[in-house]
C-alpha cells in the first residue's frame, strides 16, 4: 500500500492506494471502504488517487 493525503476545503484527508495490477489501482478511504478498481489508462497513481480521495470527502461533507 502507498499512503498519501489529501487536503479538501482545509481539512487533510488520508488514504492508501494500490496496484491491482500495473495499469489500475483501488483507493482505501479513511473509514476502511475501498474504492472500486480505477484504469490509470496513462496516468499517475498519484494524482489518480488523491482526485479519488477528494471526491471521497466531498461526499462525507454533503451528509
């Protein structure tokens, strides 16, 4: 796993992302939920990961 956060309206978000294999990745949100496997299809697992974990947070502040 590779830890990262995430800043969204001024609060850091943490999550770990990885490989499933070498061109998609899942996103392990803070509550312990896992996102479903993303295609990278050229992009950085990073940048990927961090968009995931921000829409993450938007979601838990519209509650």
């Amino acid at each position: 796993m590779h830890p990262f956060t995430a800043d969204y309206e001024g609060v850091q978000y943490a999550g770990e992302y990885d490989f499933v294999d070498g061109d998609t990745i899942i996103v392990c949100f803070p509550d312990g939920t896992q996102s479903p496997e993303i295609p990278l299809r050229g992009l950085k697992p990073l940048p990927t990961a961090k968009t995931e974990l921000r829409a993450y947070a938007r979601k838990l502040q519209q509650r």
